[in-house]
C-alpha cells in the first residue's frame, strides 16, 4: 500500500486514536521533565530520540488530514518539545542528537541521489522547473535570510536547510507519484 | 580499539552472526545458549586480551542499556506463548513458582555467604542475593529448544519443558524492577517514591506504552511506518523510564506483554520483534562478556559456588516435580533436574544490566555469577536434557545414539542425494525421452 492510500484509508477513529497517542507520548515524557528536570545525560537522549521518532510521525499523520505536509508536522511537534516552548528536549539534549541529525541528512541525500533519473529529468525539466521552482525559491529565500542571521545564531541553522530541500523534494515527488496512479 | 571500531565490529557481528545462526535453522550447529559469543566478549575484554579498552567499553553504556530493554520487550512479547500456542495458566504457575524458589534458595545462599566472607553493610547485601537470585531463576528457552529441534523430540515432558521455561522469564525481570527501584540509575534523580510506588509506575509507563503501540500498530498498514512506531515508543519507554528511576528493562517487559495482548496483529508484531532478536542479542552478549571481571578485591570464589550450587538444587527440585506431575517412571529426576541447567540471554542480561546499574563490587559479581551459570548449564544441560527425553521416549534411539547427531535436516538432505543416484555428466545421460515414450515406462494405471 502506498503512503497516499494508506493515508486516504484511514478512518476518522483512526485519527482519534492518533491523537490520543499523541497526547499520551506528550504527556509522558513532559510529566517525566517536570518530575525529573536536571539535565539526563545519555536517558535523555534515548528518551528524546524516541519522543521525537513518535510525535513526529503522529503529528504529520493528523495534519496531512488537513492538507498539510508532512514536514510542517515534524517542525511542529520539534518547535513544541523543544527547549523555547514546552522544554520536553533540553539543549544539551539537543547537542546530542547531532550525529543523530548528521546521519539523517545523509541518507536523505543518499536516498534523494539514489531516487534521481537522469531520463525521466530530461523528459520533464519543464514541468520540474515550473513546479519545483517556487519550492526552491521559497528555500532559496529562506536559505538567505538564515545566512543573514548566521552572524547571530551560529551555523546550525544554515547546516539543515539542504536537509528540508531534499525532504519537500522528496515528499513532493512521492505525492506527484500517488497522484498519477490515482488517474 | 577505539568506539568507532568497536561498534563496526559489533555491527558486522549481528550481521553476519545472525546471518549464521538464521541459516542454521535454530542453531543446529554450535553451542546451545550462544555461550561462544559471550566467552568471545570476555577474551577480548580489557581483563585478556584488551582488545576492547575500559573507557571503549564505558562509552557505550547507554547503547548497551536501550539494547538490554530491546530484548525485554521482545521476551516481553512473546511471553506465555510456545509454539504458536498459548501456555496453559497452570504451566505458567508451575514455571513462575520453580523459579521463584530458584530465587530465594539461591539469593539466600549467596547472601549469607557474602554475609560471613565480605564487610559489605545490609543493603548491599540484599541487592546482591537478589541479583544473585535474578540471574539463577531461569532456565533459557533457546537451549531447550535447540535439543527438542535437534532431537525431534515430541511428547508431554518436550512440552512441559517448554512451556515451563517461557513461564520463567517473568521472574528476572521482576527481580531487576526491584533492583532499580532500591539503586536507581546514576543518570536518573532518585526520587522519594515507596517501593510498592515505584513499582506501580513502572508497570504504569509499560502498559500506557504498550496500548499505544498496540493501538498504533493496528490502525498502520504500512511497514515502514510500524518500524518508527515500536522503536518510538520502545525508546520513549526505556528514556522516561530512566530518568524517573525505574528500571528501563522492566518497562519494557511490560510494554511488550501489554501490547502483544492487545494488538489484533500480535503475529505481525512479533515477527517484527522477533527480526531483531538476534542482531541485538549476539553484540550485548559480547559487550556482556568484556564487561566481565573476576574480583580480586574480595573473596567471590565462594560466593560463585554457592551460587552454582544453589541453582543446582533448585534446578534438581524442579526435576522433581516435573517427574511427579507428568508420572513418567522412566525419567529420573537428577537427570530431569541437570537437564534445566541452561542459562542463557535472559540472565547473562540481567547480570549486565546490574553490573550497569550498581557500577560496584556487586554489580561485578552478579554478573560473573551470571556468566558462569551460563558456562556450567552450556556443558551440563543439554546433555542432560537429551538424556532425560530419551528416557521418556520422546527421542528416536537412533537420533539420540549418535555421539555428534546430525541435524535432521542434514539427514533428509543426505537422504534425497542417495534416492537420486550419481550425478552423471550429459555425455553419460540417456537421452530424453518424448511424452509417448514416458507414457510407456510409467506406472501403468491398470
């Protein structure tokens, strides 16, 4: 079943019980900070990579029902968890997760250079180069500003823009797929 | 060896250990309990060979933690089944009670040794009898299975056996709840809950872990999706367990029984679970053996054979009332008993895990207790064990004769390449008969 059936398939208690999950994943890592707030070491890496895994996965399901991709729903429930808002991952946390990041930027690089062909790219660089350019654009721009900011804020920012590219291209190409099949 | 190298090693382990132990069809070959991984560990460990270095070892406490609770939640999720079946709630009984007194004739034993050979103060002690008492309780499934597969062996006693040693699993990790409730993890704030509190909660976070997996896993057909639901709440439940205190293991214990319990789709999840087992269980058993060390601080030897000593009479009780419930005369009861010896994953786990949790003397002898119940039961149990369904009838003699048995699947092969005769080249072939020939040579239907 592809990702687009298995999302269309799913009922509205479906999402009922997504939600509930969400809410129970929430709940319990927020009442072990609350119980527990000093900095966790390696516990609290586990336990955010796991918090991260699931709301990530549970938040972009129940948005898409909205129409809404599936990135905004794993941005969502980071900037939530994260240290600014709800503070479920701590900063040190976040340190810590980095080879975490760097290992999946790589395999969405790897899996979006492996997903390239070179033929279906010449049969369709119009089509591509009229949808996918405002998308580009958009992290163009995007990109910019970050760069502006990088005096400020660091590297870390302008590091994960390639990461969000690769994963809308992605997305994008995955849904454009579903599409054709369903006509 | 740096941590780098080390956990390429690892990975090439599961990967191509599993590969072998898979392709051997439930380790028709080599060691019974998978003892040759741990007795691996502990050569290259820093105390031998020092082909892993202390501080190598250290960095991969955390790893080695999520990996010990990733195996409790697959025992987690297949427990009280055998064979596709579930176990009958008496059996249960019958295994969850031989193990307890595994437990407290073991944990006693060591304990009062400890207690006259050792300054150690009370709660030391305790923590000591009943980590002692953790690692002796079970007797592993997978040397169980490995002879009654072997062997072909089939009847009531196979069963009892069977069913008895998936019931045991409970115990152990009950006993590590209690461990981690009375010395919590260093990475987590003790925090002034009673016992009874803590382990409410554990059981708690288990079972709100385990429905949502359940509940997720069964509105999600799609594979990829299921994979980030289990680790994700695995890994959820393992963390805040941690940090509150509890004993990530025994969370996730719970966690499996409750969602495989609940789901609709226990066999898909098991068989998802069960894909891991091994790439996950061979590297913790060597990290398990290099983690070992004999003390030279203080007089363990005696401890160690009292231990040893304690589950083997524990073990020969057990023996006995298997023998009385099942009323088979021919089957003696030592043999039964020495027959229940094998140790394997399950406590060389729980040894680990509080030789990670306690970080201290004791923490290092529950777990060289662990170790060397795993080597005595690998040399005496299965021996016994054959010997015992062979009394009972459960063996064909010609199979259990055989000094080094063949698996039966080797048999059959060896058997099919006798029917077919001597490969001929195409030279030598008759030459192929037409439809009309063939219809002559058959069997005639008259």
């Amino acid at each position: 079943m592809s990702a687009l059936e298995a999302t269309q398939s799913k009922s509205a208690s479906a999402r009922l019980v997504q939600a509930a999950a969400l809410v129970v994943t929430f709940g319990l890592l927020l009442t072990a900070t609350r119980l527990a707030p000093a900095e966790a070491g390696v516990v609290g890496t586990v336990a955010g990579l796991g918090f991260l895994l699931l709301a990530g996965t549970l938040t972009s399901e129940l948005i898409e029902a909205l129409g809404i991709p599936h990135l905004t729903g794993y941005l969502l429930a980071g900037v939530l968890a994260g240290p600014d808002v709800l503070a479920l991952i701590d900063r040190a946390t976040l340190a810590q997760l980095g080879p975490v990041n760097t290992l999946a930027l790589s395999l969405i690089a790897l899996a979006g250079g492996a997903e390239l062909h070179i033929e279906l790219l010449r049969s369709t660089a119009r089509s591509l180069a009229t949808g996918e350019g405002s998308a580009f654009s958009g992290a163009g721009s995007s990109m910019v500003v970050f760069l502006r900011q990088r005096c400020w804020h660091g590297r870390r920012a302008v590091s994960k823009m390639p990461c969000s590219c690769f994963a809308q291209a992605h997305k994008q190409r995955r849904s454009l797929e579903g599409c054709c099949r369903a006509f | 060896m740096s941590p780098i190298l080390l956990l390429t090693g690892l990975l090439a382990l599961a990967y191509f250990g599993t590969m072998l132990v898979e392709r051997r069809s439930m380790r028709g070959f080599g060691l019974p309990s998978g003892t040759e991984f741990l007795l691996v560990g502990v050569l290259i460990g820093p105390r031998f060979m020092g082909l892993i270095s202390t501080p190598a070892l250290t960095s991969f406490g955390g790893l080695t933690a999520v990996a010990l609770a990733w195996l409790a939640l697959i025992i987690g999720a297949h427990y009280g089944w055998a064979r596709g079946r579930r176990v009958p709630a008496r059996r249960m009984l019958l295994g969850v009670g031989l193990a307890s007194v595994a437990v407290v004739m073991t944990g006693a034993a060591a304990g009062l040794v400890a207690w006259l050979v050792t300054d150690l103060d009370w709660r030391d002690l305790l923590l000591l009898a009943m980590g002692v008492g953790a690692v002796s309780a079970e007797t592993t499934r997978h040397a169980v299975r490995w002879v009654i597969e072997r062997y072909a062996a089939e009847g009531p006693l196979s069963e009892l056996i069977g069913d008895a040693t998936e019931a045991d699993d409970a115990v152990p990790i009950l006993m590590l709840a209690l461990i981690a409730t009375m010395a919590p993890h260093e990475g987590s704030l003790a925090l002034s809950f009673p016992g009874w509190a803590a382990l409410l909660s554990t059981v708690g976070i288990g079972a709100a872990m385990g429905a949502t997996c359940a509940a997720l896993f069964d509105i999600e057909p799609r594979t990829t999706q299921r994979w980030g639901i289990v680790v994700g709440t695995g890994l959820l439940a393992v963390g805040a367990s941690t940090r509150l205190g509890l004993s990530g293991i025994a969370t996730t214990f719970v966690m499996g029984l409750t969602a495989a319990s609940l789901s609709r789709q226990r066999a898909a999840l098991e068989a998802l679970l069960t894909t891991t087992e091994r790439a996950v269980m061979l590297p913790a058993l060597v990290l398990a053996g290099a983690h070992v060390g004999f003390p030279d601080r203080m007089p363990f030897l005696p401890i160690v054979i009292v231990a040893v000593a304690g589950r083997v009479a524990a073990k020969l009780l057990a023996g006995r009332l298997f023998r009385r419930s099942l009323k088979q005369e021919g089957v003696g009861s030592r043999t039964l008993g020495l027959g229940l010896l094998p140790a394997g994953v399950l406590s060389v786990t729980a040894g680990f895990a509080c030789a990670l949790q306690l970080q201290t003397i004791v923490g290092e002898i529950i777990l060289a207790v662990a170790v060397t119940h795993a080597i005595v039961g690998e040399i005496v149990g299965p021996v016994f064990l054959r010997r015992a369904l062979r009394s009972a009838g459960e063996i064909r003699s010609a199979a259990a004769d055989t000094p080094h048995p063949v698996p039966a699947r080797v048999i059959e092969g060896a058997r099919r390449l006798v029917a077919r005769g001597p490969r001929l080249r195409s030279s030598e072939r008759p030459p192929k008969l037409r439809a009309s020939q063939s219809s002559d040579i058959g069997d005639d239907p008259r």
